[in-house]
C-alpha cells in the first residue's frame, strides 16, 4: 500500500524520508517529490509499504507529528486523475482573473484615461468635462 506524506521539512530526502517510517514495516519504495527545475523538495512524497497492516499504523501514528516544525499529513495515497476538477487557488482580491481584470485595477486592467463622449466631437476634456478616474 502507498500512502502520502506531506508537509515535509525541506530537509528531508528519500532516505530520511525512508528512516522515518522504517519503524512500521517493509519499505519497497519512498520518495520526495522534486521541483524539476531546480532540485528541491516540493514538501511531500511517498512511502509504499510491502503490507497492508504497516502502512495503516503508520498512518495512524506519524499523522499529525511534529517532525521538525512541522506537522505531517500522511493518509493512504489516491491515484491521480486527470480529469478530475482541481480546487482553485484564490490569491485574495476580486475574483476577476488574471492580471488586473477589473477597470483601472491592477496591471493592464483598462485605466488610462476615460473620456465620456456621448455624441461629442471632443475628446480632449476642454469643455471643463472631469476626467473619469
């Protein structure tokens, strides 16, 4: 059985991840996740017991333990689907996408300057019009 461990210390590598559970039964397997890019951990990996019975015990002591710092999140693994729907990520703000959805908000959202022009042939404010800011 494969459980998931995360919210791992960014120490950790395969083989302390591998120490870390050693305890509960035979490993055939445990690795921590890699950015592609540069090398580092992501936080989380995987640690597939050879039985069953290992990994539940392992779930149920080393979930919610501090281990430098930190607290693990281990629980049995789920395959990936792909087409599953994956949560959204909000990063605070309006909900209005990219970079600066909103009128004159944020980056590239519209601003600039407005000119209400309702059937006038002058857009350059000279009438003592307010600029719409």
């Amino acid at each position: 059985m494969k459980i998931y461990v995360g919210n791992l210390p960014w120490s950790v590598d395969d083989g302390k991840l591998q120490d870390l559970f050693s305890e509960f039964g035979e490993i055939t397997e445990a690795t921590v996740l890699k950015d592609k890019f540069n090398g580092r951990s992501k936080g989380f990996g995987f640690v597939t017991f050879s039985e069953d019975s290992s990994a539940q015990k392992a779930i149920k002591a080393m979930n919610d333990k501090d281990v430098e710092g930190r607290k693990l999140k281990v629980n049995e693994a789920k395959p990936f689907d792909p087409d599953a729907p994956r949560p959204r990520r909000s990063f605070g703000g309006q909900s209005r996408g990219g970079f600066g959805g909103g009128r004159g908000r944020g980056f590239g959202g519209g601003g600039g300057r407005r000119f209400d022009n309702r059937g006038r042939g002058n857009r350059d404010n000279s009438e003592g019009e307010e600029e719409g800011f």
